[in-house]
C-alpha cells in the first residue's frame, strides 16, 4: 500500500485521482485546497487530514516523515496549470514521486528544468496522457505504425465543450495561469496526434480567442485541421437535455474515430501504469508542450489557408 497525498483536492478532476488511488489499493493520508469545498474526500478516504493552508501542509508532511517514519511515496497534483511546476518541485524535494494532471507545465524549457531536478533527487514525475491508454486510440496508433511508409493522413479534430460565465472569471480564463484554451482543453489531443503521427514540421493559427482556437498542423505523417472552443454556440446541434455539452470528433481519411466511451475509467489505468513502473514521463510530455506554446505565441492568420470547416461556421 502506497501512501499519497494530493494537491488540489476541490477541482472537477481530483475525484478521479482519489478513485484511482482507491482502486488500486492505496491510501491518501493528506491533501491541500486553499477551498474547503472538499466533501468527496469521505466517499474515499474519509481519515485524509486536510489543510487550506500550504505551510501547515508542508508541515504537516514534514512531521509524518521525521517523527513517524510515515515517508509520503506520491504526491498527485490536480492544482492549476501555472502552479503544476512549483508543486511537482515540492514533491521531488520532500522524497515523493510525482503524478501531475494535463498539462505537465505550460511551456517546454520548465520540462527541462524539472527533469534536472528529477536526476538529483532520484525521484520520477508521471504525467496522466489517459488517452494513450483509451483502446480506440491504441488501435488507430497499431494501424498507423503498420501503414505504409511516407502515407499522409488527412485529420480533422473538433473539440467543444461548452462552459458557463464563471470560466473565464476563473483561473482557466487567464492565459497567464491556464496557457489558453488550447492548452486547458487540447493538449491531450496533441499529444495523441504527436504520439502516434509523428514530429511537428509547422504549426499554424488561424484563430485564438480567449473562448476558442483553430490551426493547423503538419505532422510527419498527418496533415491536422483542428478547432476548439468552450462556446456553446458553435457546438454543431443544440445537446439533448440531459446530455453532456460537448462535441468531440476526430476524422482520420473522412472514418470516424470514437474515444468517447470509456474516458472515466482511464485514471485508474493510468495509476496501474505508474505503480508499475510504466507511467509517462518528463520527456513523454515535452512534445505537446512545445506545440501549445507555439499556438501561445504565433501570429494568427485568419481565414486562410487549409481551416477547419467548423471556423468557417463559426464566423458566419
């Protein structure tokens, strides 16, 4: 049994990393929220000492380790994206492994400053890429590896997931704290894309709004239009009432690939993963990190080029 602690414990994912933990025969002994909107905690781990305060969570792990002999062996961080880098230091120096939610850090030389940080400590940071574990996915990657050499996929990604007024007042409004949309609600489908398609060769914008983002990339194997957005205006139909608002496509050679089955179970693979020593890495994560820092920064280009069809939509 693996004992954890967890930072950001109020979030909408935290409940996924304490069900893993659970599933997997753990034990969460502390966890840390500046909110004390915490009470799923005692649907898991009911006897999890909690702190609003960092100091006195600091402390608290500090005691365990020095007068109980009670070593903390991960630390899983569910904290905004800006604080992600601080917080997987913090683990690395207290002696803890560290599990971090999307996205690792926000830009890709803050990967290569953790992963010196890692060497001295001897300690290991795993990143949760859940849909590298998703069977549709592996399948397409089994596919793509086995295809000829230099073929060219054709990809269209679309990615809506209405949100409400309180986004943008919240941290995940602010670039500075979130990367952007691209980077809240897309760096997973670049990373897959990057995983299975291969390399960068360019990477454009057509459009970056606070609320939504469309580009495209060129892949060593794929060309990718790829669009965006927490507007529930540009979801393609009005969601049925009860469903979730959100629309997720990704067409490879005009075939629908559908992942969207299966996604809350993939936590709990991913810890298995980990703890057996096959969990994803600092240099796993750089790659997508490093294309959503270039949409970050590239001057936008309008309606031109090869865009997304939904776009168009969009600005109709």
């Amino acid at each position: 049994m693996k004992k954890f602690a967890l930072i950001g414990a109020g979030g909408y994912i935290a409940p996924r990393h304490m069900k893993a933990m659970k599933e997997t025969g753990n034990v969460l002994i502390a966890a840390l929220d500046p909110n004390d909107s915490v009470g799923v905690i005692d649907s898991y781990f009911p006897n999890a000492d909690f702190f609003t305060e960092f100091e006195r969570f600091d402390r608290h792990l500090e005691k365990l380790r020095r007068e109980n002999n009670q070593r903390i062996d991960y630390i899983s961080i569910c904290s905004p994206n800006y604080l992600h880098d601080a917080h997987i230091r913090f683990a690395l120096r207290i002696g803890a492994d560290a599990i971090c939610e999307k996205p690792l850090v926000l830009n890709p030389w803050n990967v290569d400053a953790l992963e010196e940080i890692a060497r001295e400590t001897g300690k290991t940071v795993n990143t949760i890429l859940q849909l590298r574990l998703h069977p549709a996915i592996l399948d397409l990657k089994k596919r793509v590896d086995k295809s000829p050499k230099g073929k060219k996929y054709d990809i269209d990604l679309a990615y809506i997931t209405a949100r409400g007024h309180w986004y943008m007042i919240s941290w995940k409004g602010n670039i500075s704290k979130s990367g952007g949309v691209a980077t809240n609600i897309g760096i997973h489908f670049f990373d897959i894309l990057q995983w299975i398609f291969g390399g960068v060769k360019y990477n454009l914008v057509h459009l970056d709004e606070p609320q939504r983002a469309a580009g495209f990339l060129e892949l060593e194997h794929a060309r990718v239009r790829w669009f965006l957005s927490i507007k529930r205006d540009d979801l393609p139909q009005e969601p049925e009432p009860g469903k979730p608002v959100a629309y997720r496509s990704m067409t490879i050679n005009d075939e629908e690939i559908d992942f969207s089955c299966g996604l809350t179970d993939l936590h709990t693979k991913s810890y298995q993963e980990i703890l057996n020593g096959r969990g994803f890495a600092l240099q796993d994560t750089k790659p997508s990190v490093e294309i959503v820092s270039t949409i970050r920064r590239a001057k936008t280009i309008g309606l031109k080029g090869d865009y997304h069809p939904l776009l168009k939509r969009s600005k109709d």
